[in-house]
C-alpha cells in the first residue's frame, strides 16, 4: 500500500490510500477492514497507474480521517 498526504489551503490536508491491485501487500486487507468496521467511506476512489503496476486509490479528507480515536 502506499499512502500519500498533499496540503490543501487553510490548514487541511488530502489522505491518499492506494492499493496494488497486481501485486497487494499483506496489511491491505486489514486496513480495508478498518475502514470498513468504523465506516470511514472516501470521498472519492478509483484506479491510478504508479511504476507501470495498476492501483486501487481511496481519497479522505484529513479531517475527517482524524475524527477517529
């Protein structure tokens, strides 16, 4: 998985969750099973190409994302 977190204007910031569709990493289940159990739905998903291997992206809000204790 690879995660990647941009700043946005006035203090926030953009949580980028990507998933390897070819070739997943152990942890990627577990974390879609977090996401899921606690109802933590992106803002907006779909499927990105990084190093010539195919990716599942999932976008959050960093506030929304922080909001979890």
């Amino acid at each position: 998985m690879r995660i990647k977190i941009e700043p946005k204007e006035f203090f926030m910031y953009a949580v980028f969750l990507a998933f390897s569709t070819e070739h997943p990493d152990p942890e990627d289940e577990a974390i879609k099973a977090y996401l899921n159990a606690h109802e933590l739905i992106p803002k907006a998903q779909g499927t990105d190409k990084f190093e010539d291997q195919k990716f599942e992206v999932m976008y959050f809000g960093g506030c929304y994302l922080g909001k979890q204790g």
